[in-house]
C-alpha cells in the first residue's frame, strides 16, 4: 500500500506565503514525477506544477514566478512554495505521484485547503 500525506495549508493574506508538503510511505520502489494540482469550488481540477525524476519542472502560466515545486528524493517528498498568494490562488491542493511499486501507478494525496484573503 501507498499513502500520500499532505501538510501546509491554511489561510493566508494576499501577498503571503505559505509552503504544501507531500510525503509518500509504503511499499515503493522508485518515484517517477511529482505534482501538484488545485481545484476551486465549480472548476476543474487543473496542474499547478510538476517536477520529473531528471529534475525537468513545469508550472502553468498563472503560477510562473511566484510558485516553486521541488522535492526531497532521499525523503519521497514533494513541496510547492507558493509566493505572493492572490485571491484567486483559493483551492484545494492535490499532490500527485506516479511510482513504481508492483506496477507503475499515480497516487493522490488527501487535498488540502488553501484560502487566500484578500
């Protein structure tokens, strides 16, 4: 079994930061890419950011220069600090894992909640 744990929500005023955390337990072998999606109440779930195992990141266009994901290998952890938070930054965030274990497989993390004052 996987489990993925996520940490670092909150409420946050506009222009704040905070810092999502995804760690990844149980029968894995190896982590291929790592990510983070949102979803807003009455939108679709969309990418905010994704890291490759060869280190390869990619960041939709709303998120460029304020977000930054990187991960912890040693630790099966992925983050996403997020800068200069705006209203409309307001979601759920998911953390996602593609791994190996008996197959290849994506994993969900629980979702946490982000909310952004303005």
């Amino acid at each position: 079994q996987v489990q993925l744990v996520e940490s670092g929500g909150g409420l946050v005023q506009a222009g704040g930061s905070l810092r999502l955390s995804c760690a990844a337990s149980g029968s894995i072998f190896s982590i291929n890419d790592m990510g983070w999606y949102r979803q807003a109440p009455g939108k679709q779930r969309e990418l905010v950011a994704t890291s490759t195992s060869g280190g390869t990141t990619n960041y939709a266009d709303s998120v460029k220069g304020r977000f930054t994901i990187s991960r912890d290998n040693a630790k099966n952890t992925v983050y996403l600090q997020m800068n200069s938070l705006k209203p409309e930054d307001t979601a759920v965030y998911y953390c996602n894992v593609g791994l190996y274990n008996i197959r290849y497989r994506n994993y969900w993390g629980q979702g946490t909640q982000v909310t952004v004052s303005s």
